[in-house]
C-alpha cells in the first residue's frame, strides 16, 4: 500500500517530504521512472509506503506497460503486493 498516512503525519508533511524530489523533465520515460523510484523509497523511509522491492516493482511495472500498449489496452489493476484484494 502505498499513500496511507502513520499517525502524526498530515498530508502537508508528506508534501514537504517529497519537495525536494525534482520532478521528471522533457527527458522520457527513463526520467519518470527514476522520479517513481525516488518517491517510492522516500515514501517507505517515511512509513508512507509499506517496505516492498521498489526495483522489482518498477521492473515489473515497465513490463507490465509494455504489455499493455502491445495489446492496445488501456487500464488494467495488478495487486503488486499479494497482500490485499482489489473490489
């Protein structure tokens, strides 16, 4: 799960926490990709993000994508953590 506040953290704090993170340029995928990586382990290091492979996550993501546009599909759900159920 990601995006879930502990206890004593607003969500402004969590803005502060990531304002330091550039965001993405004009560069590509590859540029929106690192940005993912770099909030993804700020959130963990913060508690709002539970621990998980962000490597393995951003891998399989970018795979997943791929897959998707070859199949000219649009949206589709994964459960990436196997923890949890989607409705």
């Amino acid at each position: 799960m990601v995006g879930k506040l502990p206890q004593g953290l607003a969500p402004e704090d969590v803005g502060a926490l990531l304002s330091h993170v550039p965001l993405p340029g004009e560069g590509g995928l590859e540029g929106e990709v690192e940005w993912v990586r770099v909030v993804l382990g700020e959130l963990q290091r913060n508690g709002c993000a539970e621990v998980f492979s962000v490597e393995q996550f951003v891998g399989d993501a970018v795979a997943y994508a791929d897959g998707w546009v070859a199949k000219g599909k649009r949206k589709e759900k994964v459960n990436y953590t196997w923890s949890r159920t989607f409705p």
